[in-house]
C-alpha cells in the first residue's frame, strides 16, 4: 500500500472567520449591504437621515433661550448669526412652559395635581406591576375621591360624604337582604345610595364644612389647562369608562334581545360619529337636553362627552377580551352552580379584564391624544394654549417653537405608555402559555 | 367610581344651576364673580399673560363692569370662546357678557336674541396686500387668492363684495390669526383680509411691517361692541352706562390720575358731578353705590386710556384713534349724557 | 318508583317575573326598554321646552336661504348665492374626497411600511420604527396643522415663477406647477366635447354629468366586453384543441384603438398650467389644504395600518414561509403570494375601524381650512344661522352613514374574503 499523502492525521486548528464576516464589518454586511437592492436603499435612508438632521439640529441647538419677546430673540439671532430665520425662539417656552402644563391653575398650588399624578402613579401601580405592595390598593380604593378634591379644592366632606354614600349602600344591602331578599335589596340599596347623594350629600357637607371647616382652597375649573386638562380628561373619561363599558359590552353580548339592541346601538353611534360632533354637543347642545335653567361648567360637560366617547371604545376591548376567554370559562363557572352575576364577577371578568388591559392603555392614549380637540370649543389645552400665547403680543409671531414642544410631550407621554403595554402584552402572553 | 366622580366633582366644583332670566346682577353678587366671555387670543384685545392675567381692550371692559358691579375689577372669570361657542355661551347663561369684538349685526340682535349695548371699536373689514404686488385697489384683485379668518361675518363681506364687483377671487378660509398670518407672509394667499384693526396689529407684528400696506378699501362696516342676552334690561342697563361711563369720562377729561381728586368733592362741572356721583343718585338708579363710576374710571382709566395702553399708537398694534376718537375729535365715540 | 313525568302544575304568580329564570329576562328587558324611553322622552321634552324659551322651535327651513359663502375646492358648481343647502352638499363631497384618498393611500403607504419594518436591513428597519412611533405617538390634529405649515413655508410662491429671475420651475416639462398655493397639474381637454347633461335643473341636488366621459367610459366598457369574450373564445379553443390562439394584440388593440379613435373625434388634449395674474390658470388645483389634511391624515393612519400588517405577517407562522421558500419562490414572491393574502384575514377587521378614524379625523379639516361637511355645514353654516341643534344633529347622521356605510361594505368583503379562504 503505497502512502496517500493526502491523508490528513490531525484536526486544522480553528480559523477566525473573515473579516468581513465579524465584527463592524460582518454586521455591516450582514444588515447593510446584503445585495445591491438593499445598499442603494442604505445610501438612500442615510442621505435622508443627513438631510433631515442638517435641517433641524441647527434649529434646535442653535437658538435663542433668554429673551422675553420674539423681537429680542430676532434681535440677538441678528446679532449672533447675522440671520433670523433657521434658529428657534425656545425663550417662549421658557417663559411659558409652566402655563403649558398647568394652564391658569394657581402656581402656589401646583403641588396639588402633581401629588394627584404621583398619587395616580400608586393608585394604577397595583393593577399594572405585579409587584407593587398590596397596600397600595387602598389607595386605589380612595384615589377616584382624592382626585377630585385634589384637583378642585374645597371642603373635604364632599368627597368624604360621596364616599359614605358606598358605605350606606352596603349597609342597607346588608341589612335588607335576609329580609326582603336579594334583589329587592340590591334596588333599595341604589335607591338609598341615590338619595344620599342627590338630597342630603349637599346639606349635611354645608353644615359640617361650616361646623369643621376643613379643606383646602378651591380652585374653578375654568382655571384648568395644558397638558394637566389633557391628562385629567384623559384619566376621568378612562376611569369612569371602565365601569361603563363593561356593563356595555355584557350587554352586547347578552341573550337579552331588548339589552343587547341598546347597547349595540349606543356603541356603534358614538364609534360612528367624530369626537369633535361630540364635543360641539358638549359646548352648545348639552344644555339644551338637560332640564330649564342647569348649567354647568364646560369642563366637566366636555369630561362627560369624552366618557361616553371612551365608554364605547372601552366596551369594544372588554368585549374583545370576554371573546378571548376560552368556552370551557363559562361552562366551568356553570357547572360550578354559579350564577350569571357571580360567574361574572369571580371566573369571567378577572380573567377578561387582565386580557383587555393592552388595549385599556392603547384606549387611553387614543383618548388622550384626542384631547386636543377641545381646543376646537375655546378650551386651553396645550394647543389652545398656543393659540393665546401667540395672541400675546410679545410672542404674536411664533409658531414653530409653541408646536415642537407640544409636540414632543405628548410623544413622550404617548410612547412611555405605549411601550408599557408592549411589556405587558409580552407579560401576559408568556403567562398563557 | 363612576358616580362619584361626577358627583364629587359636581358637589367641589359647584353646580351653578339657576335660571337665565333671573336677575343677573343678583346672581354675579351672590357668586362674587362677573363671567364675561372673551375670544381665545386676540392680539390687543384679548389675551393671558405668562401668569395667566388677562388684557386686552376687551378685557378693560369686563374689568370696568366688574368694578361697578362688585367693586374689585378682579373679580372677573374670563371664559375664552371660540367664534362658534360665543353665542351658545351667552344664551345658555354660561357667561353674564360677551366683550369678544363681536359685531352688532340685524340677525344677531333679533334673531338670536341678544342686546347689544354699545359700539366699544368701530371696525371694517380691510385687505392687507405686500407692497411688491403694486397695486393700489380691492378692486384689482381679481383672481388673487385670499386668506379670510372663519367664522366671522368677514367671509360674507367677502363673497358679496367681489361678486358686486363682479371679480372672481379664491378664498382660504383659516381658522385663528397665526395661521393666516403665516400663509400670507409665505405667500400663499396674496392678500389678508380681516378686521382693519387685526390687519394693523398684525403687520406690526411682521419682521418687515413696511413691506406691506393696507388697501383703502373698507368693505364693511364692523360695529364691535360687548352685547347681553335679550330679558334683563336692568343688566343690559348697567354694561351700557359702564362703557358710556368709559367714553363720557374721556370727554370730560376724567382719567385713572385725577378721578379719585375729582370724586372727593363735587366740582364746577355738573356733569362730572353726576358721573362721579358727588352730585344726583344715578348710580343708585342703576342699583348700584353713588360712585360705581369712580372704580370703572379707577380701574384702567377712561376709554381713551384704555385705548392707548392695548391697542394705542404707543403700542406694538399701533393703531390711529380714526372713527374711535370722541365725536369732539372728528369721530364717532359719543356717548348719551349723564342726566 | 314515582313517575317524573307529571311537572307540578305551573299558576302564574306576580313574583315569577322576578325570580323565574323564564320571566326574569323578559322584565329586565320591558324595564330597560321602558328606562330607554323614559329617558329619551325626558331629554326630547327638556329640549323641547329649552327651544320653546330661547324662541328657536327646530326648523330645517334655513336650508333653503342663500349661504352667503364661498366654498375654494367645489366639485360641483357654486357660487355664495347657493343655498346651505347645497353648501352642506359640497362639504359632504369634499369629505369623501379626503377621506377615499386618504383610506387608499395610507392602505398603500401602511402595508409598505408594515413590510419594511420586517426588512433584513437594519437601517430601513430602524426608520420604518421611527416613523411608525413619531406618528402613532402625537395627535393627528398637529400633525395635519404642521403638514401645512411645512407646505407652505417649503414650496415656493408661484410669484417665485415669475420674472425672468425666476427663482422656482415647473416640473415635468412644464406641465406640473409645484406651489405653496397648491400643485398644478395638467386637465383634461375636449376642443369638440359633447357638452353635459344637467340633471335636477336648478335646484339645490344639481349636478351636470360629462357627456364626454359617459362616452369614454362606455367605449372602454364595450372594450373590455370584448376582450372577456375574446379571452374565454381562446380558452375554449385551448380546451378543444390545446393550442391557445394568441390574444395579446386583440387586447392590446381594443383597449387603444377605439378609446384613442373616440378621444381624437372629441378633440382631447391637455391643458396644462400657466402663470397668469395672480396664479396659475388651467389645469387641475390640488389646493395646498386638500394635500396637507390627506398626507396628514394617511401618514397618520398608515403608522397604524403598519402596526396592522406586521402584526398579521407575524402571525403567519414561520413554517409557511419556509415551506414558500423550500418550493423556491423568491423572498418577495413569498411575501405576495403566501404571507399576505394569510395575513388578509387578521388584518382586514383592524382595518375596518383604522379606515373609519381615518374618516371621522378628517372632520379636523377645519384646523387647514379644507371646507369638509364640519367646515359647511358644522362651521359657517352653523355659525350664520345659528341653528346649533339642527346643524349638529344633522352632521352626526351625515358621519354615522358614511361610517354605518363604510363598516357595511367592508365586512362584507372581510366574508367573502373569508368564504374564499375556506
């Protein structure tokens, strides 16, 4: 047997890969310039990205912070750049920023909404971090009464007597059931909760805010504005909603033909029509549906307007979310010898709810961000704000800068909240499988 | 929740429920607060500051109103309204007045039932034209495309004036001030045509104000003045004697320095006397104290004051007394006299 | 052993109506509709008895009275003695112009993007999440207010054209005008037209239909007849014989020569934009607020629409686009022929409503000055009249049927979609 030479007796030690297959080199190709029809696309995009960065970067570095009026800022870009055009004016936002987040609210009591955010931050934290400290839920318990009194000021036994009105529903419930039976002490439990609010809330906080005066100053509505009056109507539509729209889309999917008809009907006409007919209802028509002589303030007519709005939005999610839970859900909960109301309650709605809380979030950004509509009925949001910043003369003129910065808010708030449902969504999908 | 929301803010926020035709004056006593609606930004007449304090030629006369009512012209809740919501806000009783320049048309009055009390600026719908165009008249503006301001009476001024002239024309209609002022100076409308007023605050406002002129057409005639709802004649009453208090005193030469001087002890003027109450019980009449008129001077002076500090020559608005000098001066600001 | 058959005999008593399962649904629903109706009654009574105290009884009588404005983009003629009635005409035209350009052109833009946001290349990855999280994350309101503003301040004037240092052009050999005004582009032309039929006289319905077009489209129709027939003549034949006669050239030659026959008897030929006094005359005016609300609008929508088709192809599993490839299509046609006509059935809901947003946002018009049925009708009608109730309610019936009619037409195709893929 003569020697084969080409017998090989041991392993070739690894080789490092090519160069132009690692590294910045390798990723380069790999993401880059894989084929001809994705380089030209990669020149492209970078010429664009060069293109768009050249026009803006200058613009917003480039420009004037201190000055009290856009003459002063055309003034010091003239002096400094030898032009007035291609540089922003940001000195308006430095001297108006506060007024875009808080409107005309009084600025020694700024404290106020902000504690209202933080407190939201705790009251919210339980339901979405599954980590949070369950002691938080008291807070969620007391935030829907805290909100208004943070926010509006006034005497504390308002919010505290609304609160009791819960508690006298309860008891009355409580008390009636072995008597008259569960129904019928369920209607005399709202019945009596009804007549506490409507008739005896308002005198006996009278007499006891003039017995124990404590509270803090009130602050009208009217004073309200900026991002605070976008994040309040959002957060009020959104909260009241809830309940709303869950009653709503069991009754879509409800046997009851009548019921079933309703709803569908209020559904489809409020995701039928555009928010801003709503919002004309609310500043014009509204007082002419209600009773001779009510009238209240815009504020909380637009509030009621967008949570009908969000109502039927609201009610499409849960429906999703009740569509999503698997069959053997309810039969369970049947065979269980539960009733329709206690299936609801402990088998149905926690599990549906959990489901729906993406598209709970992407509900309340949509709702937010419609919230600059108000401005179309004369209410100063951000971008009404703008309008009557720009009325000043000193700022008359401005345009760019008052939206940019808007602008640029609302993504962060819109993004942050967006990518928080992503993880959630991320989170819950994980948990079914 | 959702009760409770609503109800608690409607226990902390108040439910101002109450009539609209009940005495207007009693309701303002009673809330310590006089509503008056404003627009959401005008350059001069309306508009907040950085700490959220209106001012405004328009603005002066709630301040003055409030100061005869309540006697603090502070005491004014400014509800901003669009041109669309003005007049629900009024009817609805969602605002005791309307000073948002507002002018005193036919319809206005009788048909959507609203009183107007008087004429505080005397305005015409005016073009506004760069000075390259070279032109010199509305009336050869044929073709040219124009930026109106919606929502106002100034469309229709438009459309009847180039169709009486029998000149074609494209309208871009823009909903506030900022925007129309933007199309224009980039060139997308070759004229603006507003109020003459806004059309002078707004070149004042341009980097180049000489660039442009103002045609010597006014095709309309633009009555601005502060208006009530039709029922309450004894409000209707005290607005209208406020502003005539406003005018009257410039004529007689009563201002901010020297109306406390004047009002301390009655002088040689009668009329004055009456104004200021050293002398007859009009303010009594109107239900109001012997010297109402003395915080409506007090508060940002006579009408002429007023003038001049938002919207004067001294100011950035820049704009002539012209029709709005006293009827003594060659104009048309005359007020009834004080007996 | 007790017989079960004998079911004890049933008297009706009053408190059945409660706790009988068989009843208790029917009286929740004579209470609900009985709560609906007391309601309704309250709230037609209460604005009943407002209207009657403000001296303002509902009346539709204002329609018939002259608007008094002008409308710029008209696709009917108009003039300020029309009546609201027509103005509110025009506006509805005008919203559904937007809103179909807008549906198509964020449907187109929205798909792309949803694509390329799956792209193997980093970059183009990269600025499709960009573009989809800048839009999705800002209200459409500043988007439609600051696609004007970069119109306007971006194009130049059309007085930039003129003079003999004219700082701007025309494009496409002179036959597109590019302005801050608007784009220019050529129209078509008859010089011996048939002229137009007017239907509905005078009255405020009005509209004139093109003899010219009538013409064209029924000669195009009659050619497609044609070449069907011819299509299915050469299938027969291929059938019967397994030769298919070569059809190219018939199609080809009906679709040209008898259109083409028929444009050069009426005399087409384009008219193209000129300078001329103030602006450019001839030609078709897009106006710069019908481009800015529809590129705002379909941008907008389409960052949704994106969100959309990568969400379906996502769902699409990996192994149909493996198998796709182990048949050796090519990447693209993977994506056209396997992927997305799967992926069609989760997109096509979703869709559904992103058009409806789509068309409801379009009332925002406003905010550019576009005269859509809230600027007509909901603007300056309501503002001149001042009839709030009638304006309103009738705007909000106007948007419900186009929305009603839109989520119509489209689950219709979702189910034929859906038959098909079944």
């Amino acid at each position: 047997m003569t020697d084969t030479s080409f017998v090989r007796h041991d392993m070739l030690p690894e080789q490092a890969p090519p160069a132009t297959s690692v590294g910045l080199l390798g990723w380069l190709r790999k993401n880059l310039f894989s084929g001809w029809v994705n380089s030209i696309l990669t020149v492209i995009s970078l010429g664009f990205i060069a293109y768009a960065l050249a026009g803006l970067l200058p613009w917003v570095f480039q420009s004037v912070w201190v000055a009290d009026s856009l003459k002063e800022c055309r003034e010091i870009m003239a002096a400094t750049w030898g032009e007035t055009h291609g540089h922003a004016c940001w000195g308006v936002i430095r001297e108006r920023w506060l007024q875009l987040m808080f409107g005309f609210y009084p600025p020694e009591m700024y404290w106020r909404p902000i504690l209202a955010f933080v407190l939201l931050l705790a009251a919210i934290a339980p339901v979405l971090f599954p980590g949070a400290p369950r002691q938080l839920l008291y807070v969620t318990a007391i935030y829907p009464f805290l909100l208004p009194w943070l926010m509006w000021g006034g005497t504390i036994w308002g919010p505290v007597l609304v609160a009791a009105g819960l508690a006298i529903g309860y008891l009355v419930h409580r008390f009636l059931k072995p008597i008259i039976g569960g129904l019928f002490a369920l209607i005399a439990a709202v019945a009596a909760a009804l007549i506490w609010w409507l008739f005896l809330v308002g005198p006996i906080s009278g007499a006891l805010s003039s017995a124990l005066p404590i509270g803090i100053e009130s602050v009208i509505s009217r004073n309200f504005g900026g991002f605070m009056l976008s994040i309040l109507i959002g957060v009020v539509a959104i909260g009241v909603s809830l309940p709303i729209g869950i009653v709503l889309a069991l009754g879509r999917q409800s046997d009851l033909l009548i019921v079933k008809a309703l709803c569908v009907g209020f559904i489809e006409f409020i995701r039928g029509v555009p928010l801003i007919t709503l919002l004309f209802v609310a500043s014009t028509l509204l007082n002419i549906f209600l009773p001779p002589g009510t009238n209240f303030d815009i504020i909380l007519r637009v509030i009621i307007m967008v949570t009908l709005f969000a109502s039927a939005y609201m009610a499409e999610v849960i429906r999703g979310g009740l569509a999503a839970l698997p069959r053997g859900q309810y039969e369970g909960a049947d065979s269980l010898g539960l009733d329709y109301w206690q299936a609801q309650r402990l088998i149905i709605m926690p599990q549906a709810l959990k489901i729906s809380i993406p598209g709970i979030v992407s509900t309340f950004i949509g709702v937010f961000k419609d919230t600059v509509l108000v401005m179309i009925i004369g209410l100063m949001d951000p971008l009404g704000l703008a309008t009557a910043i720009r009325a000043d003369a000193a700022w008359n003129g401005i345009y760019w800068e008052l939206f940019a910065f808007i602008a640029f808010l609302f993504f962060i708030f819109c993004f942050s909240m967006s990518r928080y449902s992503m993880y959630l969504e991320r989170r819950l999908r994980t948990d079914h499988s | 929740m959702k009760k409770s929301v609503i109800l608690g803010a409607l226990t902390v926020a108040g439910l101002a429920a109450g009539a609209a035709n009940a005495a207007t004056v009693d309701d303002i006593t009673a809330r310590g607060k006089l509503n008056c609606g404003v627009s959401t930004g005008l350059v001069g007449f309306a508009a907040p500051d950085a700490a959220g304090i209106w001012d405004g030629f328009d603005v002066a006369v709630c301040r003055a109103v409030a100061a005869a009512v309540l006697g603090d012209p502070m005491a004014v809740e400014f509800v901003p309204t669009t041109g669309k919501t003005r007049f629900t806000a009024l009817a609805s009783g969602e605002v005791d007045m309307l000073a948002r320049n507002t002018t005193w048309t036919f319809s206005r009055d009788v048909d959507l039932k609203f009183t107007f009390i008087g004429v505080n600026y005397y305005d015409g719908q005016g073009f506004m034209v760069p000075k390259d165009l070279g032109i010199s008249s509305a009336t050869e503006l044929d073709g040219a495309t124009v930026c109106i301001q919606t929502g106002t009476t100034t469309e229709l001024n438009l459309a009847d004036f180039f169709r009486s002239n029998n000149i074609s024309y494209e309208p871009v209609p823009i909903e506030t001030n900022a925007e129309a002022q933007q199309q224009y100076l980039a060139g997308a409308c070759d004229v603006y045509t507003t109020d003459a007023s806004g059309l002078a605050a707004t070149r004042a406002t341009f980097e180049a104000p000489g660039d442009h002129v103002l045609l010597p057409e006014i095709i309309s005639k633009e009555p601005l003045g502060p208006l009530v709802r039709h029922g309450d004649d004894a409000w209707g009453d005290i607005v209208r004697w406020t502003l005539n208090a406003l005018i009257t005193a410039e004529e007689l030469g009563v201002t901010s320095a020297n109306v406390a001087e004047m009002a301390s002890a009655a002088g040689n003027n009668p009329e004055i006397n009456r104004l200021l109450g050293t002398e007859g019980n009009l303010g009594e009449m109107l239900g109001l104290n012997s010297d109402w008129a003395v915080g409506v001077i007090s508060t940002s002076g006579n009408y002429g004051e007023i003038f001049e500090k938002n919207i004067g020559e001294a100011t950035p608005i820049g704009l002539a007394r012209g029709l709005n000098a006293q009827w003594t001066d060659g104009g048309l600001i005359y007020s009834p006299p004080f007996r | 052993m007790t017989t079960l058959t004998d079911a004890p005999k049933v008297t009706f008593r009053l408190s059945m109506l409660i706790y009988d399962t068989r009843y208790r649904s029917m009286t929740i629903q004579v209470v609900a509709l009985m709560g609906f109706m007391l309601l309704a009654a309250w709230l037609i009574n209460n604005t009943l008895t407002n209207l009657a105290t403000l001296g303002k009884p509902i009346d539709f009588g204002f329609f018939t009275d002259p608007a008094g404005y002008d409308i710029n983009q008209r696709l009917l003629d108009y003039n300020s003695r029309d009546t609201h009635l027509r103005a509110s005409l025009l506006g509805l035209l005008n919203t559904l112009v937007v809103a179909v350009l807008g549906c198509i052109t964020a449907t187109i833009i929205g798909v792309l993007v949803g694509v390329l946001r799956l792209s193997n290349n980093w970059l183009i990855a990269r600025i499709m999440t960009v573009y989809v999280e800048m839009f999705r994350n800002v209200p459409v309101l500043l988007w439609i207010v600051l696609a004007m503003a970069i119109m306007i301040e971006s194009l130049p004037a059309p007085k930039a054209f003129r003079g003999d240092n004219a700082t701007a052009s025309m494009d496409l050999f002179d036959s597109v005008a590019v302005t801050n005004r608007g784009v220019y582009l050529p129209e078509a032309l008859f010089s011996r037209g048939l002229g137009n039929v007017h239907v509905f006289g005078d009255s405020s319905l009005r509209f004139d239909v093109s003899r010219d077009l009538m013409a064209i489209l029924i000669v195009l129709g009659a050619s497609i007849f044609a070449i069907r027939w011819n299509n299915r003549r050469a299938h027969e034949i291929q059938d019967a014989t397994g030769e298919r006669p070569t059809t190219w050239h018939f199609t080809f030659g009906l679709l040209v020569v008898p259109t083409g026959v028929l444009l050069a008897l009426l005399g087409f030929h384009f008219g193209y934009p000129e300078l001329g006094g103030y602006n450019f005359k001839g030609g078709t005016h897009l106006r710069n607020s019908l481009i800015a609300l529809w590129l705002a609008l379909s941008l907008y929508t389409a960052a949704f629409i994106a969100e959309i088709v990568r969400g379906g192809i996502l769902a699409i599993s990996q192994g149909q686009s493996e198998a796709a490839g182990a048949l050796g299509l090519r990447q693209n046609r993977i994506m056209g022929l396997v992927v997305l006509p799967q992926a069609l059935r989760v997109i096509i809901p979703p869709l559904i409503s992103n058009y409806l947003n789509l068309t409801k946002n379009s009332s925002l018009a406003i905010a550019v000055g576009y005269m859509d049925i809230t600027g007509t009708l909901g603007g300056i009608t309501m503002n001149q009249t001042g009839r709030e109730l009638e304006c309103i309610l009738l705007l909000m019936l106007v948007y419900l049927t186009i929305s009603l009619s839109i989520s119509g037409v489209m689950n219709w195709y979702n189910n034929k979609v859906k038959l098909v893929e079944r």
